[in-house]
C-alpha cells in the first residue's frame, strides 16, 4: 500500500505541475545478429533529439573535468560468454569545446553501437546489457541514466525496468525520505529560455571591417575610387549609381567568401569544427597568426599573385558595365588583401574555433564586407564629405602595427587551446596572462614612439589619437596584472573564457565549492546550516560534466555582487547529480520512477539526480532554485542565464521576499 500511494504522490507531482521539464531526449533500441554457431553481434541504437549531445565512450579520465562518457556493462562471465573486442562506435565529431578545455567527441541525431561476443555455454537463452549515458545541449545537460536490456540471442530484445517485487519496504521508506513540501509553486512561473543569435558576430565583423578601412591597402582607394566613378562618368546620376553598386558588389564578394563553407556544412555538418578543433590545426593558426603579426609589423607582405589582380583589372577596364563594376570590386578584394587578410584570418579562425558554424562565418563576413562597402557608397551620395577624409600618411602603417601586436596576441590563443587539450603545461593561467602583459607594454612602448618598426616615419610629436590609445592599452595591461595573481582579482572577468581557467594554474589549487565558496554537498545539512543562520536557501543542481554549469560559475557567479551575496546571503547548497561516488551500503535503495522504471539508487549523483527530479520535476543542469528554511520558494526557478544583471535582480528578489 505505502508503494501504491508513493507512486500516486509522483504521478500527482509530474502530472500537476505546470512547470514540469523533465526531459527524455534519448531513445534506445537494442538487436541482436547471429553472424557465426556460436557468435553474436550486440547492436545499441540510440536516436537522438535535435540539439543534444550523447557523448563519447573515449572521453578523459574520471579524475578530469570532462563529459560523462557512455558506458556498456554486460553480466559476461567465464562460465556463460565472452566479449570479443571493446564496444565500437563510429567517428562521430571531434571538436575542442571552450569550458572542458580538451577535445570532445560526441554524437548527433543518431548513433549505433556494436558489440561482438562469443558464447561459451551454447545452451545460453539470453544475455542482459546496461548503458549508462548523460547528454547535454547548448542550455543545459541532464543527469547520467542506467537503461538496461534483456536480449534474447533468437532475436527478441526487451528493456529490462526492473522488478517490481524486489522493492523492500526499507527501500520505499528511503524513498520517501527524498520527498520534500515545496510550497509556491502557483506563484511564481517557470524560467524562460532566450533564443541565440549571429547578431554579435555581425557586429565584431562590421567592426573588422572598419578598422580594415585605415590600413594603407584600402583607404587610399577611397577617395580615388569614388572620384573615378562621380568624375569620370559623362552621367552624373550614372557615375553615382557604378559607385553605390561597386560597394554592394564588395559586399556580396566578402559574403561569397563564406559559401564553400556552407558546402562544407552540407556534407558534414560537424566538419568545420573538426578542422579547426584538433591540436595541429590549433598550432597551424598559432604560427598563421605570427606570420600575420610579422607581416603587419612590415617585414614583408602578405600579397596575392600581382597577376591575378592584373587580370582582372584588364577584365573591369575591357567589359564595363555592371561586369566592369563586378570586376573593379573583385580587384580591390584582391589588392588589399594584405592588409584584410589577417583581419579575415582573425574572423575565420575565431568562427571555426566557436559553435556558429559556417553561419556565424556568414554574419561575421557579411559584417566585414558591409563596413567595407559602406564608404564607396555613402561619399559616392556626398561627394563633398571626401574633403573631410584626412590625408594618407604614416598614421594608417602605425594603424597596421598596432593590428599586428593584436594579432600576435591572438596568436597564442590557439596556442593555449593546444596546450589544455595535450595538457603539455606550457601555458598555464599566469602564464599566457604574462605574455599578454609583455605584448600590451610592448603596444605602448611603441604608441609612445620608443620602438619603431621598418615602415615607420619619424614621429615628431605624439598625436591625440596615438596618446589616447596608448594610455587605454596602458590601463588594459594593469588590468591584466591581478591575473598572475593567486588571489580573488585574478578571475579577470572581462576576459573571461578567454585565458586559460582558473584551475590551469602554476598555482595549487584548493577543492572546494565553486570560486572557492562555502559550499554544501548534502541537502540535509546545508537545510540545517541555514535554519542556524537564519538565512535563505540557494539549491544549484549540478553536474562535473556540466558545461553550462561552469559557465555560470566562472562568468556570472563571479560577478562582485554576486560572489558577495551567495558568500553573505544565502546558504549555498550545491548537489552533483554526475557524482560516481559510491553511497554506504545502508543509504543504497531501489526507487520506483513514475513510469515504472525500478532505478537503483547506487551513488550520490543517482540519488541527487532523482531528488530534483521527484520535488522539481525537472532532470537537466543547471538549474536554481530559492527556498527558506520551510520550504517555500522565494522566486521562479531559473537555469542557465548568462546575463549577470538578471541573475543578480533574480537572487534579489530571493532575498527580499525572505525578509517579507
């Protein structure tokens, strides 16, 4: 009977609740084929939701900030049969990801596993199977899951719930025990999720492109480029239309540049991160980007074939008309490529090396290509702006040197992305920040006209512009200098996902809860702790394997307002529903999930994982919710919210109606 009414609790529970999220976005199927008298082939298939991510069997060690692997286990024994080989699986995608900082292999959409055996007991009937698997999306991951099978060697496979019959009334009491009263749910309505966009991108690109404008390969052209078309036309309102045109044919060309991408995409929608995410394509951008760097500070040019743009030139010169235009476009594409190259080089690395794709290349070259165009078309409508341009001279090489110290900072990026997936340790945290310190004093150094570089002119009086720009990159450095630091300023949070993370470090590193606060593993106890304190409570469902978990922790959570209220505020209690440890054998219990699934509750994380599934109805990470000592909720429960201020308002709000 107590079984009976703790099912109904649950069903009542997940039926009820308006705010319900659990999630189930992985299917499996399991067969089985007879390839020889006594060998099998073990097929699992798993068809996947579109956005998530199961992940690899080859993941990093367990002892490693990585993904939870997919794991197979059989009940094979020396009297019964045998396992030929591991379990396969095929190439799935390979892309370095940003927080774990190591390359990551999962798969999408669909993916099927094999497993050989061979049996010694040829009277053998069936063999039993388990997966134990986690995945994760662009928002969220959800807590590992066991599935069990019963395979019948003639063919019928069936998955294995478990028996009802084997729950003790010892088991349903520890059930029970997971149950809390949490009160509130009417009042407040559940998170909400926002959508992403290539907006930013666009912005970074368009912003490249501006600064393409003051090399020396392009803005000389403006004024010439503009004069031959509004001058040279007999029409007038021809020659202005040939010049609006040219800068839409720029446009289009820079856009163009990202199509064999999308072809790429087409074939493989993966293979732009598989070529930009493994450790020898990272150290090919890091020596690419020093060659650039070289190369703006004037060493020598990067430049195209001078036949190509001949030929072309001909081509504009010889056609005319809208093809002339095309070709004039395509020529000057090819002609400052030596200075929009890097610049492009920084855009395709930085978009490569992302989740945006070949659509988030489009965006950012569409933006570059806009900023380009923009000039041509504008001084074109108003001829008399060109006598406000200002004059060409040294000031647009200096504009080259300073996008080379850029790029060599960019540089060891690539280099640092090399350096965790390898973990060769050469480029730990402080590390690659002291590097950058010595590239932004080398920046001033020159601003400040006391290094020059081979095309330089000498300067006779520091301009407003070099003085402004030295001083902002002067600030930039003693920004930087609490990153080498082993102190709270080193989180350099402006910067954050870019250096190496905080645990990278030449210094040791203590466990603890995240950013290094008080942080409670066990809901009991902190629950405990904050009736001692008289202090609201924060719940953070989490997971090691979680992404999104840790990007809250090191880009939100470390925001002084808010590191300061969970420090000072609120009783934080963080519970890892991906924790491997065992339980002590009298905390271990069989839990009747509502759909009729007997799970057996074997580690922390099992047990963490269906606490938030059974009183929250929700099974993905992160995931926060805000509770007073009774129970009652202090606000909506939220989930990944990458905007500090709203995460802030959120805990805010927490705090105010505790005090109510």
């Amino acid at each position: 009977m107590k079984n009976i009414i703790l099912l109904f609790i649950s069903l009542l529970i997940v039926s009820t609740s308006v705010f319900s999220q659990t999630l189930d976005p992985v299917e499996w199927e399991a067969s089985v084929e007879k390839e020889g008298e006594d060998t099998y082939t073990l097929y699992f298939k798993a068809k996947i939701d579109k956005g998530w991510h199961l992940y690899s069997q080859h993941e990093a060690a367990a002892d490693e900030l990585a993904p939870t692997p997919t794991e197979f286990s059989f009940n094979a024994s020396e009297a019964t049969y045998a396992l030929v080989g591991e379990t396969t699986e095929p190439a799935g995608i390979q892309k370095f990801d940003n927080i774990f900082e190591m390359d990551v292999k999962y798969f999408e959409e669909k993916v099927t596993f094999s497993q050989k055996i061979k049996l010694i007991d040829k009277s053998l009937k069936s063999i039993e199977a388990e997966v134990y698997f986690s995945v994760c999306d662009d928002e969220k991951c959800l807590a590992p899951e066991a599935i069990k099978f019963t395979i019948d060697l003639l063919g019928e496979v069936k998955e294995n719930k478990g028996d009802l019959s084997s729950i003790t009334e010892a088991d349903k009491e520890k059930s029970k025990s997971l149950l809390i009263d949490i009160k509130g749910w009417d009042t407040y309505p559940s998170e909400q999720v926002e959508k992403k966009s290539y907006f930013n991108i666009f912005i970074l690109g368009f912003l490249g492109g501006l600064i393409a404008l003051l090399t020396p390969c392009v803005f000389p052209m403006i004024p010439l480029t503009v004069s031959f078309f509004t001058k040279g036309a007999k029409d007038r309102k021809k020659g202005t239309f040939n010049a609006i045109l040219y800068g839409v044919f720029i446009f289009a060309i820079y856009l163009l540049l990202s199509l064999p991408f999308h072809l790429l995409d087409s074939v493989d929608p993966e293979i732009l991160n598989n070529i930009s995410t493994n450790v020898i394509l990272n150290c090919i951008f890091f020596i690419i980007f020093i060659v650039f760097a070289i190369s703006f500070f004037g060493y020598f040019e990067i430049t195209l074939p001078a036949s190509w743009s001949n030929k072309l030139d001909n081509k504009a010169n010889s056609i005319g008309g809208i093809v002339g235009v095309f070709f004039m476009a395509l020529t000057l594409a090819l002609v400052s490529f030596s200075c929009t190259g890097p610049i492009l080089g920084s855009l395709l690395g930085g978009s490569l090396t992302s989740d945006g794709g070949a659509m988030q290349l489009s965006a950012g070259m569409g933006g570059f290509g806009l900023a380009l165009a923009l000039p041509f078309g504008l001084f074109a409508l108003f001829p008399n702006w060109l006598n406000s341009l200002p004059k060409s001279g040294g000031w647009l090489n200096a504009v080259k040197v300073v996008l080379g110290f850029i790029e060599l900072a960019l540089a060891f990026k690539f280099l640092s992305n090399a350096d965790l997936v390898e973990h060769w340790g050469i480029l730990k945290r402080e590390i690659f920040i002291g590097i950058w310190i010595l590239i932004g004093l080398g920046l001033v150094l020159y601003l400040f006209g006391k290094i020059r570089f081979p095309h330089d002119s000498p300067i006779q009086k520091l301009s407003v512009g070099r003085k402004t720009l030295g001083v902002l990159t002067l600030v930039f450095v003693l920004y930087l200098i609490p990153g080498l630091t082993n102190t709270a300023y080193a989180n350099l949070k402006l910067l954050s996902g870019f250096p190496p993370p905080l645990f990278y470090s030449i210094y040791e590193k203590e466990a603890h809860g995240p950013l290094g606060l008080n942080a409670y593993t066990d809901f009991k106890k902190g629950v405990a702790a904050a009736k001692a304190q008289n202090k609201p409570i924060m719940v953070d469902f989490t997971g090691w394997a979680c992404v999104n978990c840790r990007k809250m922790e090191e880009q939100v959570w470390s925001h002084p307002d808010i590191i300061d209220i969970l420090k000072n505020d609120y009783i934080l209690i963080s519970l890892y529903v991906d924790d491997r440890e065992e339980l002590p054998k009298e905390e271990q219990f069989k839990f009747l999930k509502p759909e009729g699934r007997v799970k057996e509750i074997r580690t922390v994380g099992d047990k963490w994982a269906t606490f938030q599934t059974l009183n929250f109805q929700n099974n993905s990470q992160p995931y926060y919710v805000l509770l007073d000592t009774d129970m009652n909720l202090l606000n909506a429960t939220t989930a990944y919210t990458p905007d500090a201020n709203e995460y802030l308002k959120w805990l805010k709000v927490g705090l105010t109606n505790f005090e109510k």
